[in-house]
C-alpha cells in the first residue's frame, strides 16, 4: 500500500461498515511489530486479533477460526493460552 498502512485501511473498513450499516468483517493483524504497543494500536484501529510473524499454520488457523465465529465482533477476540500454540521439547 504505497500511501497508506493497515492501520488506515482497517480504519476506513470499519468506518465504510459503519456508514453503509454492514456487518462487521473480521480482521487479523499479521505483522513483525511485536510489542505491546503494537499490538493495543492493532486493536485499537479496529483490528479483531494482532499475530505476530511467523506464525505457526495451526496457530493461524485456530485464529481465523476464533474471529470468523465470534458473535460479538465490536470487540477484539483474544486468544486464549489454550489457543497459543505449544513449545515443543
């Protein structure tokens, strides 16, 4: 996007559902920005989840699949511990 970031396109997503009264279309955050900050401007655009890169594909998964069912999407869907994935020996 050469002009501007996620967070400005999540932004006039969630403003353009707003206007036109259209459900609300879950959305992930996958990027390096790692901090805590990152992740609480993430939600604060209007992201639902933020991950960080790289992601393990079952991880990812889980992800889609916890924002994609959740009912209430006008607020973040963390994931749980038992949604993280497990450190192998």
């Amino acid at each position: 996007m050469p002009h501007d970031d996620g967070y400005v396109l999540i932004q006039k997503l969630r403003a353009a559902e707003r206007e036109c009264a259209q459900p609300r279309l879950p959305a992930i955050a996958l990027t390096t920005y790692v901090s805590a900050a990152d992740r609480d401007q993430a939600l604060a655009s209007g992201y639902d989840l933020h991950l960080a890169k790289p992601v393990a594909l079952g991880y990812l998964i889980r992800a889609v699949g916890k924002v994609s069912q959740s009912r209430d999407l006008l607020s973040p869907s963390p994931l749980t511990e038992s949604d993280k994935p497990k450190k192998s020996a």
